[in-house]
C-alpha cells in the first residue's frame, strides 16, 4: 500500500508538469522588430516598470528589446525608442499628462506616438479588440518616466501677428 502512493504522487507531478508545458506551448512570442533607439536607457525604465495586464489584455512574450505586447492574440504592441516625431497636423490628445499623436489611417488599428519625449515611445491598438484610450491610460505611469521636453500645440496655441 505505501508503494502504491510514491507512484501515484510522481504520475501527478508527471501530469502537471505535462499540463504546463502543453499550456504554455500554446501562447507563441509575439515576433517584432527593436525601434532604431531601443537601447535607450530611458526605453529599459519604461519597460520594467510596465503593468502585467493592458485594457484587460494579460501581457505576452515578445523577442525585441525594448518592445511589449498584449492579449492573446496581440491586441496591443509597444515599440520604445522610434523617431522622435517633429511637428504633424495629425490629431494630439493628452492622457494624464502625456501627449500622444494619433493615426487612424490604417484603422481598425491606430498608431499613438508619443509627442515631446525623447525617446518616442510607440503603440499599435487593435480597436475592434480594446479601447485605445483604457490602453493609454493603463501605460501613462509607465511611460511617463520617460520626461517630456515638449507638449502639442494647436491652431489655438498659437499666436499670430497683426494684421499688416
């Protein structure tokens, strides 16, 4: 009778850890490419210090420095480290304080940049799967480590000279 139970507590862990590795296949890396200043150390604050869960989206894997992704399949990916966008006539809008760029062209998916900070951090949202704005709030602590150094501006801002 006790050889009976070292047997039975070694075909549990067996099939545990065959649970594991079964479930574990199933979630693949996210493949992405590192932005040309992924190496920034601004980029590798902002990475550790980013949330596990995005817009109820539970964080993945990816094989990038510098770069991030949520949901399963990816509904959110983060690139630290791209070109630092000058001015734009796209819309801005401010998220707890961080200025991001928006670009709806390739919609459903919008691309937020971040406007201001250096380096530009960059988010693709899949829209048709979460909230581009629960997404930019959820990532504002994370990304505002990186210190802003501008803010966007509009036609309001701006102050033009009398009339000749």
């Amino acid at each position: 009778m006790t050889s009976r139970f070292p047997a039975l507590r070694i075909a549990a862990v067996g099939a545990l850890l065959a649970a594991t590795v079964a479930l574990t296949g199933c979630v693949a890396i996210v493949p992405l490419e590192p932005a040309a200043d992924a190496v920034n150390p601004s980029c590798a604050d902002l990475i550790v210090r980013l949330p596990s869960t995005v817009a109820d989206q539970p964080d993945r894997e990816t094989n990038a420095q510098a770069t991030a992704a949520w949901g399963d399949p990816a509904a959110i990916l983060l690139h630290c480290g791209v070109e630092v966008p000058g001015p734009t006539t796209l819309p801005c809008v401010n998220i707890n304080g961080i200025d991001w760029i928006e670009d709806d062209s390739e919609a459903p998916l919008y691309r937020y940049t971040t406007f201001g900070r250096d380096p530009a951090t960059e988010l693709v949202v899949d829209s048709e799967k979460v909230s581009g704005s629960t997404v930019l709030v959820d990532l504002s602590r994370a990304v505002s480590t990186i210190p802003a150094t501008g803010a966007c501006v509009g036609a309001e801002d701006v102050t033009l000279p009398p009339a000749p």
